[in-house]
C-alpha cells in the first residue's frame, strides 16, 4: 500500500523536544508526514522560568510545516485535525502541536493546583483570585462541547492536462527514455502495486532510489542498477519522478546537454533546484508523482521503444555484477571481504523482509548488492545522512509489519547509536536481526582524512565484541570472522531461526574495508 499513514511521537517538554530535532529534521528532508506532540509548562507559568521551559515554537518552525500551542481544551481536536491535514498536504512533512500541562490534565486537578486552598484575605488576595478564576474559566471554556471529528480534506497538486500531454509528446519521440523514480512516488494515493504495472506498462527502463527501491522487485527486466551517470548521459530523454538535482545528481552536471528533462513533484522549490545553472527542464510538474506516472501510462497508449536501448543499459549492469564477482573471491588479508558476505546476505534474504540500512562505508557497498524484495521494504538515512535510525526504523517497521523479517544492516560506527536498543527489543519482545559490518573505523571519514591530513585522529574504532554487548542486554550474538570464514551461510540460518524464535539478534562481521569511489572496491 502507499505510505498513507501519519507517525505519531509524544515527548516531554524541553529537553525531550530538543532531543527530537534530528529526528524531526529528517522527516522532513525525507517527506514523512510525522506529528510532534509536545509537552510544556503550564501556560500560566510560561515565561516565568518553568521547569523545562523554553521558547519551543521557533525552535520547530524552520523544520515543521505547521505549528501550535494549544491555549484552550476546546483547540485540541480542531488544533490537531488541521496539523494532521497539513503533515500529509502537498510535499508530506512533520508537524508540531505544542501541549501545555493544563490543557492536558482532568478540570478538578488543574483547579487544585492553580486555586488557593483557603480563600484569600485583602484585596491583593482576592483580586489574585479572581485572576486565577477566569483564567481556569477560560482554559476549560466550551471543553465539553462537541467537536467536528473526522480528517480533513487533503491538498494534493496534481498535473495539468496540458503538462502531461507536452510530457506525452516529447517521451513519444524519445529513443533511449531513462525514468528515475524517488520516495515521493509512494505516496498516497496511488497504491504501490498500481504503480508499478504502470512503470512496466510504460517499459522505460529505470533506476529506484529512496523509497521506491523495491517498486519492481528483485531482478526486473526495467530496472537498472548500476552505472547511473553514464546512463543518464546517455539518455535523450529523462524523467525525474520525485527526484531532484541535489548532490545525488551531482546537482543536475550527470546530464548531458542535448537530453530533454521533465521532472515531477510535489515541491517547487525543490522541483527546480539548481536549474538554469546546470541543468534546465523541459517541462516542470508540480504535482503528485504516482497520479502523473498514471495518466502518462494513459497518454501514451501502447507506446514502445526499441529493445536495444534497454539491454545496452542491462549489459552495462552485468559487466559490473561480474566485476562485484571478481572482487568477491578476493580473499581477505586478516578479515573477511564484504562484498562476498554481503552477496551472501543476498542469497540468504527473505522474500517476506524488510531492510533497514544504517551507516556510510558498509552501507554503501550494500547499496550496490543487497536488493529489497518488494515495494516500502527499504529504509535508509536519507538525503540527511542521519546516522542512527537504524533501531528505530526496525522497530517501526517490525511493529507495522510484524509478519515480515526486519532486517538491518549497520556499519560499527552507526551502531554505535543503536545497541542499547536492543534491551528495548528484548524487553518488547521485538525479533530482529543485525548485521554489523565491522572494519573497527569511521572508514568513509578516514579514508579522505588520512590522505588530506596525514592523521586518522577520531576515525579509529576497534574490532569490538558488539554480539557480546547484546548478549549482555539478552539478546542473541553471533561472531563471523576469518576463523569461520566457511560458516557463514550456517551462522546467517543460524541467526535467523534465533530470529524467527522470537528472539532479537546480532551478529558481528570482521570486515576488511571496501571503496566505491569510481566503482573500485579494496579490500
């Protein structure tokens, strides 16, 4: 299903929202509609020096599309239908509803702690009670009356007829049409499944990035891997759905200059960054990515495009598949080699799994080997590079989804943020399983620092006992090294039956290092 779903997070005032601001950062660079509920001091003591009171709306307001502070209990059901409204609105994003204690506690308590117990004497005394009275009358005023209820209607751009018609026409001429697909072609409303019999029925081959990795499965005739840049040099015409020209598209320089780009989003703003500077559209849709891929399918009735264009793209990709082959029986100087065990972790992965990634180096190479099964069973750091979502995106999605098998693969470094969350798994009874791609550094730092700088300073981690650190905390731990180098589709089944028995589990994998900067892998 497409991602429809609003996150809800709760926290306590001050501290408790600061610690969210990554969080909450991220969730809005990745699109995810997420409410922030808050608390605070009561708002008779605000600006009076609280417990854990600070000004959190201008904290919230660069990073959220909408913010509140509830002053009144009748404001809380309207207050929070039009925050949810907003955060699933036009390009998703986090919301922020800020609590105050009073608007939150039954009448009769808030009148205890607010009313003097005795009445007061003299006229400061009872003019401060009078003040204190109508101020309880009015935070409570109209709170038992009854509320609309419901969702409110959502605002969703949508394409013109007569933007995709000009988007019809020039793919109609195209000869080597590329498509890349990015996270805001999950959205509601269009369903995952009927985006994808929309992608092959359009058969332009194409690359998944974010969220929409997995949309075709594993090993889909359309769906390219490798080798992007050169793809996209190559193409005549390039369809952006939900991607954008940041760094990931080196800032629109990948295209060539003679390709025609129509480009898709929700966003404007980031619909038409970095344009006219190195890149310029052909045709800019703001509008749904999903709906648009639909009424192109429509739009183009049965067209096809020559056959050698696609398996030009798809020869490229087993060139470099072979090359992950060669380097995969590289043997390792004193730890395994990575790639061959993540071509292992391919061969081992479920069908019915879900993959959480969390990390740089590890994670990069997994990038390139380790393919989600299906649509939504990909999470990542992100356009933020957010290290440390690792354990709460498996909790997330082992919850969501608790038939399936939660997988998350973390370099050390980012694990770094997420072992303690495994006495949370333990405590719930929440089975998932880790893999940790240990080379003992922050490698992707390293490896530009040492020869800029000639100094590994804060880049050096050592080969820690990350599987006993979790058997400490109960859960399952499982050591892959050279010394059972021959063992390690045995210690995967392994680990995954610990798994599958309830049990959360990591396993801890000495790796050489590997390097991706122009397809290269060392070990």
């Amino acid at each position: 299903m497409a991602r429809k779903v609003v996150g809800v997070a709760a926290v306590t005032a001050g501290p408790g929202l600061t610690n969210t601001v990554t969080a909450v950062k991220n969730a809005q660079i990745a699109q995810s509609p997420l409410l922030l509920l808050g608390g605070a001091a009561a708002t008779l003591l605000q600006n009076r020096g609280a417990l854990q009171a600070i000004d959190q709306m201008s904290l919230f307001r660069p990073l959220c599309k909408f913010c509140a502070s509830v002053r009144r209990v009748r404001d809380i059901v309207p207050t929070l239908r039009a925050a949810m409204a907003a955060a699933q609105s036009g390009t998703p994003g986090p919301v922020f509803v800020e609590l105050p204690i009073d608007v939150l506690y039954p009448y009769f308590m808030v009148q205890k702690e607010m009313m003097p117990a005795k009445p007061p004497k003299g006229l400061m005394g009872r003019g401060i009670s009078w003040y204190l009275q109508n101020y309880l009358t009015n935070l409570f005023a109209g709170a038992w009356e009854p509320q609309p209820e419901g969702p409110l209607s959502l605002d969703i751009p949508q394409a013109s007829p007569q933007q995709v018609q000009h988007c019809v026409e020039i793919l109609s001429r195209a000869k080597r049409p590329l498509m890349v697909l990015g996270s805001q072609a999950l959205l509601s409303p269009t369903p995952a499944d009927k985006l994808r019999a929309a992608v092959e029925t359009l058969g332009i081959p194409c690359f998944l990035g974010g969220m929409a990795r997995g949309l075709l499965g594993r090993n889909h005739p359309l769906h390219i891997r490798q080798n992007r840049s050169a793809a996209l040099k190559k193409a005549d015409v390039v369809v952006l759905a939900g991607t954008v020209c940041d760094f990931r598209l080196s800032y629109g320089r990948v295209f060539s200059r003679s390709s025609k780009i129509l480009i898709v989003n929700r966003n404007r703003k980031e619909m038409l960054l970095n344009s006219d500077i190195f890149w310029k559209p052909q045709e800019a849709v703001q509008g749904d990515v999903g709906s648009f891929v639909l009424k192109l399918v429509e739009g183009l009735q049965g067209q096809t495009w020559a056959p050698d264009w696609a398996e030009e793209l798809r020869e490229a990709d087993r060139q470099k598949e072979q090359t992950f082959r060669e380097k995969a029986a590289i043997p390792g100087a004193q730890h395994l080699n990575p790639v061959r065990v993540l071509q292992l972790v391919e061969d081992t992965l479920p069908d019915n799994s879900i993959l959480v990634v969390d990390g740089g180096d590890f994670i990069g190479t997994a990038a390139h080997l380790v393919q989600p099964r299906g649509p939504l069973c990909w999470l990542d750091p992100g356009a933020f590079g957010t290290l440390g979502v690792g354990a709460g995106f498996a909790l997330g999605a082992k919850l969501c989804r608790p038939d399936a098998e939660v997988w998350c693969l973390f370099g050390d470094g980012a694990f770094g943020y997420s072992l303690i969350e495994f006495d949370t798994f333990v405590r719930h009874k929440i089975p998932v399983m880790a893999l940790v791609g240990n080379d003992a550094g922050w490698t992707q730092i390293s490896r530009e620092q040492v020869p800029s700088l000639g100094s590994n300073v804060a880049c050096g981690l050592a080969y820690t006992d990350y599987h006993k650190a979790a058997m400490g905390l109960g859960a399952r731990g499982f050591l892959l090294s050279r010394e059972n180098e021959d063992q390690v589709v045995k210690v995967l089944h392994d680990a995954q039956q610990q798994c599958r028995d309830g049990h959360p589990v990591v396993v801890n994998i000495l790796i050489g290092r590997t390097d991706f900067r122009d397809g290269s892998i060392a070990v």
